[in-house]
C-alpha cells in the first residue's frame, strides 16, 4: 500500500480506440463488464487553470479492487490525456487514489509541493485533479473523491465484476442522478 494516500484503486490507460480496449479486456484480459459512456459530463474543468469542455470517453471494470480505466480524447482540448498521446505514449497514464475527504488529501498533496495540472467534477461529490508528473516522465497521480453517486457507481461496477461469467460485457453508464 502506498504510504502517500492508501492503496491505488484505479489504473487509468489512454486508448486509441476504446471499443477495441474493451473487447480485448473482456475477451483476452477477462476483465469486465464494462461500464461504457461515450461522453463523460465534466463540471468545472480546468487545465493549467483555464477552463475548457472536454469531450472523453471512458469505460470502467474491475479486476477484484482494481478498476481499470480506459480513456478516448474525442476533441483537441487540452488535457494531460492528449500530452500523452502527443509523446507518442499509449497505455498506462494514469494511477488514482481514491478519497473521501478530498478537500483534505488534496492539501496533503499541495503540501508535499505536487501541482495541479488537470481538474474537474463529474456528479455531486465526483471532483478529481491530476497532478503534474513531478519530474516522471509519463504516469501521473489522479486523487478522485468517491462520496455519493460516483462512489455508489464504483461500487456497482466492483459488484458486476464479481463472478463475472463472460455475458453483457458493455453496458451503459449508471444514472448517477439514480444512484
């Protein structure tokens, strides 16, 4: 476990073709079912502090209390996802710890000198921030707030994995105003 902020909860990978990394997660991998949507709604996105309207991808399975991730871009906003893939870098972009008490993990970070690059919300009590890489070249940290309808969606989605036999391998998002 790390001794930063708990255990790392998600491994976060930026895809070319999202259909793709699902079918060979499910298929090759045995990881699933995916939770896909085609257009995560982001609130209060920030890169570099200038607010921008990102348009991503992004699927979610567990492999037992690991969720992988997988990210398309859609636009040409910019974002620590699109710096990766502009060094010519695929795969494994990001490692996320997850909170539920984010405003003060988030001070613990600012306090041992990591920056925030990237930031946003997705739901109530959903926000997250990307930390700039800190002098390593490639993987960054994700710190995401897991309390209310993002938290519950993870549960789901850990719960759906368990005894996963193979069948419904896609399916759409969660209504997190549902959850």
């Amino acid at each position: 476990m790390s001794n930063l902020l708990g255990p790392i909860r998600q491994l976060g990978y930026v895809v070319d073709d999202i259909e793709a990394g699902m079918k060979h997660w499910s298929e090759v991998m045995g990881v699933g079912p995916w939770f896909y949507n085609p257009r995560v709604p982001i609130q209060d996105y920030t890169y570099d502090g200038e607010r921008y309207e990102p348009h991503n991808s992004v699927a979610l399975a567990n492999s037992g209390d690991m969720q992988v991730e997988l990210i398309q871009i859609r636009n040409d906003v910019p974002s620590m996802y699109r710096d990766f893939r502009e060094k010519g870098l695929r795969g494994l972009q990001h490692v996320a710890f997850w909170t539920t008490d984010y405003d003060a993990d988030l001070a613990k970070m600012l306090a041992r000198d990591f920056t925030v690059k990237m930031s946003g919300c997705v739901g109530k009590n959903g926000r997250f921030a990307y930390f700039s890489e800190q002098d390593h070249p490639g993987t960054c940290i994700e710190l995401s707030e897991v309390l209310g309808p993002k938290g519950k969606m993870f549960d789901l989605i850990r719960d759906s994995s368990v005894d996963w036999d193979g069948t419904d391998p896609i399916r759409p998002f969660p209504d997190l105003s549902a959850l």
